[in-house]
C-alpha cells in the first residue's frame, strides 16, 4: 500500500509542478480533480496508518507523517495557484540596520 501511496503522490508533484499558468477553464479543472485526489491519498493514508500493525522490533516503519505533510504542501501549491493572494501593502516603517545587541557581562565590574 505505501507504494501505491508514493507513485500516486509522485504523479501529482509531476502534474502540479509543471511552469504552466491557470489561463484555461480545463486547467483549472483538472487542478481541481488534482485537490481531490489529494484529499483521497490523504485519507487512504490515514485509514492504512490506522491500521497498521508495526511491532516494535520492526526494522523499518512508514512514516505516516511525512507524506502527509507533503500533501499539504501540494494542496497549498495547487490552492495559491488557483487563487493567487493579492499583493499586500508594503510596511512604510524604516529599517534599523543595527542588530547589534550588548548583553550585560556576567562579571562583577570593580
């Protein structure tokens, strides 16, 4: 199952991760059946970590989290796409430039 789990999660990073932009309605809603294939590995994912039975002596585990998080930032990639944020107001406060900070000497001064 976790092979089945890594080719499909493969596949998706190589649809997503193409240099294209969302200009057409078909784009846009393949990205969207994309986001819910996610959703399903995501949830394939849980249910078989679920049920997993790994011994404590086993000499190697899956490692559920990590796939997961991997998904969400897929999910995330395909969702900024979709619907980019707009650009939001520059902070019109000067920088500093002295980072510089003097701690007090440990040392008694005589």
């Amino acid at each position: 199952m976790p092979t089945t789990l890594f080719r499909c999660l493969l596949l998706l990073l190589a649809i997503v991760d193409g240099d294209s932009y969302a200009a057409s309605g078909y784009e846009q809603g393949q990205l969207s059946l994309v986001q819910q294939q996610l959703n399903i590995i995501e949830r394939l994912a849980t249910n078989t970590e679920a049920a997993s039975t790994a011994e404590p002596d086993d000499r190697y585990r899956f490692d559920y989290p990590r796939p997961s998080q991997d998904i969400q930032r897929i999910r995330q990639g395909v969702q900024g796409y979709l619907s980019p944020s707009r650009a939001q107001p520059r902070d019109p406060r000067e920088m500093v430039g002295d980072y510089r900070l003097d701690t007090p000497s440990s040392e008694p001064s005589p």
